[in-house]
C-alpha cells in the first residue's frame, strides 16, 4: 500500500486522508505515513460509526430543544402580535376610501427652486412669493400649487390611513385618556428607549395600538 501511496500526488493523498478522517496538514512524506501507519477499512469503519453516533445526539438534541414546551412559550410570548383594529361606521368607511382615492391623483408640492438646492428638496412646501417668480405665476413647468381644490374629504381629516384619531402620548398615564375603539397612541419623538418600553407594555395591558412602535424596544 505505500508504494501506492508514493505514486500518488499530494491532492490524491488528501483525499484519501479526508475519507479516513484524518488531518491533512504537513509534507507527502507526512501524509505517506499517516496513511501508512492506519489500514483504510477499519479507520473508514471507525469514521462511519462516529458519524453515525455524532448525528444520533444532535437528533437528540434537537428532539430535546423542540419538546421543551417552556422554551417555545416564552419565545412566542415575546413576539407583539396585537395590532388593533378602529370601530368605524359605514360613513367613516366610505370617506377614507375616497381619500385614498383622491390622494393618487394629488401631484407632490414642492418649494420653488427645490431642484437647484439640496437643502430646499428636503423641506416643505412653502408659497411663492416675488413678481416674477415662475411658480407663482403658475408656468407649464414648474410644479403645482397648493389651490383648495386639492382638498379632501372633510369627514376623514386628520384621521390615520388605519382609521384611528391620532393622540400623542410622553408617557404611560398619557394612555389613560386615550379610547381604544377610535383613538392610537403615537409616541413623542423625544421619549427615551426605556420610557417607551413602559409605554409599550401599557397600551398592550389597554389594548391601544401604538402607531410608531419601534422594533428595537
């Protein structure tokens, strides 16, 4: 066998070596002998029934993991799945529907100039002013104006896409106040990591929806 093992290249005796689960590191003279010195059938055999023993306990391992019911509840539990639904009639209904509606065939306001300052492309629509501004004179090519045709249904202003009246809440006793059927809670940007997470886990015990929930809370 090794004078096999001698015509054999360096890539051949590392295959070899792999199957017999052996390390395949150091010179061909040291890989020579490594083979040399273990008959392939029994270490294949000893390869085999380790194999064989190591995939058994993972399998136990794994069956113990999923059996454990305790595990599984508390990892589902910590999962915020409640996601409130408003109590709205058929009038509230039918008016979001239509500014939903509306709202497609709106065009997007933005300041004059907006194209030629970066500051001013991220600000908000402010009216034109001056003689000769384009804008306000309403030219072909520039944007649109903000004209009261351009308003929506009077029944669904300031009502969220969802249907709730928005409240702003800084802390948990803010939430008191607040109906679950028709009103959600949004959350003040400047409230801390931890005042929300006691914010979030009043409104669950309400059972308010919170509209800006952070996931990292």
């Amino acid at each position: 066998m090794a004078e096999d093992y001698d015509n054999m290249t360096v890539a051949e005796l590392k295959v070899h070596l792999k199957e017999a689960g052996l390390p395949v590191s150091g010179k061909k003279a040291d890989l020579i002998a490594r083979l040399s010195d273990v008959g392939d059938a029994p270490v294949e055999e000893a390869v085999v029934e380790e194999a064989v023993v190591e995939e058994a306990v993972a399998e136990e391992a794994e069956d113990d993991n999923w059996d454990d019911e305790e595990d599984w509840d508390d990892e589902v539990s910590e999962v915020h799945v409640a996601k409130q639904k408003p109590v709205l009639d058929d009038a509230t209904k039918a008016a979001l529907a239509l500014r939903a509606e509306q709202k497609k065939a709106t065009p997007s306001f933005r300041r004059t100039e907006w194209f030629r300052y970066k500051r001013l492309s991220r600000s908000g629509w402010r009216a034109p002013h001056g003689m000769d501004n384009k804008q306000r004179k309403n030219l072909k090519y520039r944007s649109s104006l903000v004209r009261v045709g351009h308003g929506k249904v009077s029944a669904a202003h300031g009502l969220h896409p969802s249907g709730f009246r928005e409240v702003m809440v800084q802390n948990s006793g803010d939430l008191e106040q607040i109906d679950p059927e028709t009103e959600a809670a949004r959350v003040g940007g400047t409230v801390g990591r931890r005042k929300c997470g006691h914010i979030y886990s009043r409104a669950d015990e309400l059972g308010i929806r919170v509209l800006n929930r952070r996931r990292d809370v």
